[in-house]
C-alpha cells in the first residue's frame, strides 16, 4: 500500500513539474511576444541600399522625362525606386 502511494505521489509531481514547466514556457513566449511589439521600430521593415552615380545619371536620361512638372527629381526617383522594388519583389 505504501509503494502504491509513493508511486502516486511521485507520478503526480512529475506530472505537476511537466505541466508548470510548460506553463513557464508559454509565459516566455508571451513576455517575448510583447516586448518585441512594445520595441517595434520603422528600421524593422526598412530596406537600405546604396546606389551608384551611374545608376542615378542613367535613371535621370532614361526616366527624367516622364516625370511630373511640378515634381523634384528627387521625389520622382523616390516613387519610382519603390513602384519598381514593389513589382518587383510582387
């Protein structure tokens, strides 16, 4: 009767140690969760990239011409590198 009791006792911490490690777990991941949204910056979806003189001069032969009147270059370059990132990775 003694070992029947013992074998039960010792099941049901064994069976308590799983559930409240796993409970443990999941707190973490949840802890993890929020702080990564509470620390969330734009740089996170941010693409940087450099790009070379020749790059920009060919861009401004070849698309300069189709831009708005009342545009800057820069502005038109801007729309533009994203339409074309956008199709591009679509």
């Amino acid at each position: 009767m003694q070992g029947l009791l013992i074998g039960c006792l010792f099941v049901s911490i064994a069976l308590f140690t799983v559930v409240f490690i796993d409970y443990l777990h999941q707190e973490s991941k949840n802890n993890y969760i929020e702080w990564d949204v509470k620390t969330l910056t734009s740089g996170d979806y941010s693409v940087e990239f450099d790009i070379p003189k020749e790059f920009y001069d060919k861009f401004i032969e070849e698309e300069g011409p189709n831009k708005d009147p009342g545009m800057t270059m820069i502005v038109h370059f801007r729309n533009w590198i994203s339409s074309q990132m956008e199709f591009r990775l679509t």
